[in-house]
C-alpha cells in the first residue's frame, strides 16, 4: 500500500466539481462553452472561424489565443471564488506530511559550477573543431535558407561539422527574424460582479490621481520557460484592476525585460519563472535594473521556488515572492497596490 502522503500530489493535479445531485457541464478550454450545450451554439464559433479565413488565420490572428486565456481567467475565477473545486488548492488542504514537501528529499539544487563546467565544455569543443568546414557549412546553410531551398540536407552537414543548436539557430533568426507569438491577453473583460475587484479598481484610479498616471506593470517571462498560463493570468488580472500592462511574451532576455521596463517607465516589473533558473536570472535582472538606474521599481517574483530561495531573493530586495499556494490573484494586486501607496507615501 502506498503511503498516506503519496495520494496528495495526484490529487492535487486534479480538479473536482462537487454538487448535490447534478452533473455540471463541462467547458471547452479554447471556446468557454459546454457540452451538452444546444446544436446551433455549438456551430457558431466554427462559422465564425471560418469567415476568419480557418483555423490557421485564427492563430495568426490571435482569435484562438485569445479565447485560450479568457477560458482560463474564467477558470481562475471560478477557483478563486469556490465555484470549481481543486482538490489540494482551496478544498481538503490538510494531509500527511510529505517528504515531497517537507526537509530536502524534494528539492534539486544545481551547483553553478555546472554550468560553468558547461560553458567551459563548449568552448573546447570550438576550438578543437575544424574551423574551416564549419564556415563552410554555415555557408552553405545561408545560402540554401536565402534561396528558399529545402535547409535539411545543409543542416545535416553543418551539425556533422560541429555547428552548435545556438549557431544554426542564430543563423536562421538572422535571415528570417524571430516569430513572437501573440499573447492573448489584450481582450478579455472583467465580471463586473466582482465586488474586490472593484475595490482594486478604486485603488487604482486613487493611485493614478496621486502619481499624475496610471500604475505602469511588466510582466516578464526570462529564459527558456515556455510555460504561459500564470503569466498570463497575472497580466489579465492587472489591467482589470485598472494598471496598464506591458507583457510581451514568453522567453525574453534579462536584457530584453529591463530594456523595456526603461523605455516603458514601469512602476513594477513582475517575474514569472517556473524553469528552475530563478536565482541566477533574478540576480541578473536586478543586477541590470541597478545598472538601468532602476532602483525606484517593485520588483515581485512568482514561480516554483523553495523557501530558502525565496528567503535569499528578500534579502537582495525582491518586494514579494509568490508560489502555487498564492492562487488567490486578487491578493497578489492588493499587494502591489500596498506596495505602491508605501512609496507614493514616502515620496509625499
């Protein structure tokens, strides 16, 4: 038999809908409507795709992203306010001790020096390549790729001469440029039923009167992390509080993320990471907004980290560190509006 603790992470990974004597029905994730629903509702989004030009103009045209967090801010919502069930998030908290959790036994910490073993790997491999057959063959790769021919077969030869994924890569971005995927997140409207959010809101228009504008937020997703939803939501969130929102998609530079925190003059930049990376990247971010002359900014921090990080991350003078068990994003706001009111206070 499995341990007691053993059944708390897979219930956690699941969702319950709890009620008396019905079945709820279910929603769509991409469209908000439910099986069960009538025929003729069903088939309007399909139409309506289809005078968009199909599916593939959908998506270019950011319809089916934007239905996708819509979705998933009612999602939010409806657990934030009980309506859905999440086991292990707002419903049955309390089980066994896990070990998962509890001690080190669930937590793996990466010595920097490995990557630098890494860097120093790669290096070597440079510079005992053949040089030549690696120009050669990248050569070859641009020309094939400027031509519009069929870059298979330069590929092939360019990796069997020693060209890395970040120089391929590199190539190809400078001959076609980089696809920034749309967001999503400019579209959605706010319940008005939301009695706390319009609290916030009345916390942001007192703001906007006291600093001469609106609250200017960042959200930013640094590294390879690919994982959108939580950023996302934070983003909606925001600008239905009342803030203007700057968020441009998943992964940015540390470089890219203070570059626009600067050219947008942001009250707050917020961090979204859940690569495992959050010490060195936070380090390097704030290290290049102390640079930017960016001392005055709120910086926050949400993603799976362990308490002793987030514990270091305070100590450098990250404002808040927030984690899964934060799922309530109306408390996230009020947070930042304390945080904001607390210097407009200072500066008075």
């Amino acid at each position: 038999m499995s341990p007691k603790w053993s059944s708390r992470p897979a219930m956690s990974d699941r969702t319950a809908n709890f009620s008396p004597s019905v079945i709820r029905p279910i929603a769509m994730p991409a469209t908000g409507s439910c099986i069960g629903t009538p025929a003729s509702i069903m088939a309007r989004e399909p139409a309506q795709i289809d005078a968009m030009g199909g599916a593939m103009a959908a998506v270019e045209n950011a319809y089916m992203k934007q239905q996708l967090v819509q979705s998933n801010a009612a999602r939010v919502a409806a657990i934030e306010s009980g309506e859905q069930v999440v086991v292990g998030v707002n419903k049955f908290l309390s089980s066994e001790p896990s070990p998962l959790t509890t001690g080190d036994g669930g937590i793996l910490t990466v010595d920097p020096a490995v990557e630098e073993e890494q860097k120093h790997s790669l290096d070597h491999w440079r510079q005992h390549r053949d040089a030549q057959a690696v120009q050669e063959a990248l050569r070859q790769l641009e020309s094939d790729a400027r031509a519009g021919r069929n870059i298979m077969p330069a590929s092939i030869d360019a990796a069997k001469a020693g060209v890395t994924t970040g120089e391929w890569g590199q190539m190809m971005r400078d001959i076609f440029g980089e696809y920034r995927a749309p967001t999503g997140v400019g579209t959605h409207v706010a319940a008005s039923e939301d009695s706390d959010l319009t609290h916030l809101q009345k916390r942001a228009d007192a703001l906007a009167d006291k600093m001469g504008r609106r609250v200017k937020f960042l959200v930013g997703k640094p590294g390879l992390d690919g994982h959108s939803n939580g950023a996302e939501q934070i983003a909606v969130r925001a600008r239905d509080c009342g803030m203007e929102v700057v968020y441009e998609g998943i992964r940015l530079t540390p470089a890219q993320i203070v570059n626009a925190a600067v050219e947008e003059a942001v009250h707050v930049v917020g961090l979204s990471i859940l690569s495992g990376s959050h010490m060195s990247l936070v380090r390097d971010i704030m290290d290049r907004m102390a640079d930017a002359g960016l001392d005055d900014v709120i910086l926050i921090v949400g993603g799976i980290i362990p308490e002793d990080d987030a514990t270091q991350m305070r100590e450098w003078g990250v404002s808040g560190v927030y984690t899964p068990k934060d799922f309530r994003l109306n408390d996230i706001m009020h947070d930042i509006f304390t945080l904001l009111e607390g210097d407009v206070e200072e500066a008075a």
